[in-house]
C-alpha cells in the first residue's frame, strides 16, 4: 500500500509493509 513516510527529513510517497512501519523502520509522515 502507498504510504507516506519521512525518509531523511523528506517526505515521500513508497509502498511500505505495515509490519516495517510497526518495526520502526520508517517513520509515518503526519
């Protein structure tokens, strides 16, 4: 699912596993 995340103070657009959000991997962009 396209998921909106914070990757190095950028925020973008990716296709993200929820379980690696939950792991902490990525952060959810608010």
């Amino acid at each position: 699912q396209n998921v909106r995340v914070l990757v190095k103070g950028a925020t973008k657009r990716l296709r993200i596993c929820t379980s690696c959000i939950k792991n902490g991997r990525v952060q959810k962009a608010a």
